[in-house]
C-alpha cells in the first residue's frame, strides 16, 4: 500500500509542477517576452519569405530584359531593384527595374542614344506551384 501512495503522490507534485511551470510562462513578464521572440520570429520569415520572391523576379527580369537579335544588337540588363508590391499565400505581384544596354554587333555601328544605359521596369506577377514561384504575367513599365 505504500508503494500506491507513493506513485499517486509523485504524480500530484508532477502535475503540480506542471502547472506551476505554465502559470509561470503566463506571468506578465514572461509572456510579453515570448510574444516579442514570436514576433521577431514570424518578421524574420517574412523578410526570408521577401528576399527569396526579389531573386526570383530578379532572375525571371534578367531573361526577358536580355537578348540577341542574329547578326546585329544585344541586349545587356542590369537590375537595380526589386521590390514587392503585392504577395499573399499564392499569388505576388513584383516589380522590377535596372539599367538596360544595347550593344551593337562588331562590323555595326550603334546610334550613340541606344549605347547608353536606358532605364527598364517592369511588374511581374508571379504564382505559387510547389514552393516555387512562376512567372505569372509581364507588364512593361
């Protein structure tokens, strides 16, 4: 019989410890503490989150703004920027700007307007697949 007693008593301290433990997250102090470490966790994967949807923008502007016409211009781009403008669990809307070249073939002589930079922006709508983003639809600024 004492060993009964025993187990059942160890069992009581151990819930009430439990319960000590969890009143003692709720103080104030403490749980304005937890509250603040949730929200930088939560900023810090939106900013991830943030960061990862730029690159793929960047990389999808960086294969529409470059191109090669057989024999006579390239296109060079450098992109500046990225910022998001829109973006919920499926869906972001992105735009995107940099500094576009034409670069004249050799044996052609470019215009000397087309050789200079040229400012280039566009808004990409990209989707979800996967964990992946998709380009979506191009607006040309």
């Amino acid at each position: 019989m004492p060993a009964d007693n025993l187990s059942t008593t160890s069992v009581c301290n151990t819930t009430a410890d439990v319960a000590f433990y969890v009143m003692e997250i709720f103080r104030p102090k403490l749980f304005v503490i937890f509250c603040g470490l949730l929200i930088v966790v939560w900023g810090a994967l939106q900013l991830v989150s943030d960061m990862r949807l730029k690159e793929a923008a960047k990389d999808e502007a960086q294969g529409m703004f470059t191109w090669q016409w057989p024999g006579e211009v390239t296109s060079q781009v450098e992109i500046t920027d990225a910022s998001v403008l829109k973006r919920n669990e499926h869906e972001a809307v992105v735009k995107v700007v940099g500094k576009q070249r034409f670069i004249a073939e050799p044996g052609r002589q470019a215009k000397p307007e087309h050789s200079q930079p040229v400012d280039c922006s566009a808004i990409l709508t990209l989707y979800r697949s996967s964990r992946n983003w998709v380009l979506g639809k191009v607006e040309f600024d």
